[in-house]
C-alpha cells in the first residue's frame, strides 16, 4: 500500500495531479481541498495517499491531510459510494458541513452534489451517522502560496467540474456564473462548486 507520496509538482489539472517522485510520475486524483492547499507546480510537497486497485486500472487518490483521507475510506465503505462519488463529495463540501448534514439529517444538501440522488444521501445519513466520531471536524484552507493555473482558467474550471461529475452544461453554467477576469481556474472552481450547491 502506498501511504504517501513525497516528490515535485509537474502538473496540475483538476482533479488530476502529476508528482515527480524521484524521476517516477505519479497520477493522483484529488478533491479540489487538496487543491486549494498544494504548492505552485515545480514545487515539491507530500500528499496522503488511497490505493484503488480494480480489474482494469490501480487508480491512486491523494489528500492534503490524513483527516481527508481518513474521510474518503469512511465514505467509499458505504453501500453505493464509489471512490469517484467519495472525491466528488469531498470536493463540493467541506467535512465539518458534512459532518453537520449528517447529524441534522440534512438529505437535501447532500442531494445538491453532483451523482448524489436521495437515496444515497439517505444511506450516507444512515451509515455515516455511527461513523462521526471518527471524522475531521477541521476544513482545509488555502495556503498562501497556492497556485493559479494561468492557461485559460475558464475552461480548465469547467473541465475540472466534468472530471468531478458534473453535466458539461451544468459545469459550463456555474463556472460562467462566478466568471471574473482576474480569477483564477482554482479559484473559479471553489466559487463554482459554492455556487452549485446553492441551487
């Protein structure tokens, strides 16, 4: 099992992440939190890691904290929930919202994340509820020195919430919906899933 992943950061395209790890490339996905807390690209940084291993791919997930990754296992141990839906979750809502849904049975907020219908969310009340005792109540934020990808942020926004699940149209819609000049694709994502979870 590989726990953790130390190395330079070469790419950064939402949710997918490339780490240089002693000349070896890792492909990690990761929910958009690890995202806000990573380095700018070129620079070297330790992510938390989750193994999938399935009959046609060994897909790597990766975590700023321990606490994420300690909240991805809980979530893809619940009946329906896939490791795909679990960093969708983690990327629209923060733990200790989750957290909260959970305790005030709140099916209708999680029914608002992308492939979350209400019998999932009913099942994540459910199951998780015994689970709270054991899950982060601290949120990641973004460090100082996270990066802005520069090539066109629009698309690479709208292309990050099709990766996370979304409907291109939806996508497209959000993004354009919190749209500014100045932002960048990170930034449009945040406010965008923020945005989505509104409707």
């Amino acid at each position: 099992m590989i726990g953790f992943l130390r190395g330079i950061i070469l790419k950064k395209q939402p949710p997918l992440l490339l780490l240089d790890v002693q000349g070896v490339g890792y492909e990690v996905e990761a929910p958009m939190t690890t995202f806000y807390a990573l380095p700018d690209i070129n620079n070297e940084t330790e992510i938390f890691t989750h193994l999938v291993v399935r009959d046609d791919a060994h897909l790597l997930f990766g975590f700023a904290t321990e606490n994420e990754r300690h909240l991805f296992r809980t979530l893809i141990k619940v009946n329906g929930v896939g490791a795909k839906m679990a960093l969708t979750i983690l990327s629209g809502i923060e733990a200790d919202e989750f957290a909260l849904c959970i305790q005030n049975n709140d099916a209708d907020r999680l029914t608002r994340l992308p492939g979350v219908g209400k019998k999932t969310a009913e099942r994540l009340i459910i199951e998780m509820r015994d689970k709270l005792d054991g899950l982060p109540t601290t949120t990641i934020t973004r460090s100082s020195n996270s990066p802005s990808i520069k090539n066109d942020p629009v698309n690479e926004a709208v292309s990050a919430l099709i990766g996370l699940g979304y409907k291109p149209p939806e996508a497209s819609r959000f993004v354009m919906a919190v749209a500014n000049d100045d932002m960048s694709s990170e930034e449009l994502i945040r406010e965008a899933l923020k945005n989505s979870v509104r409707k």
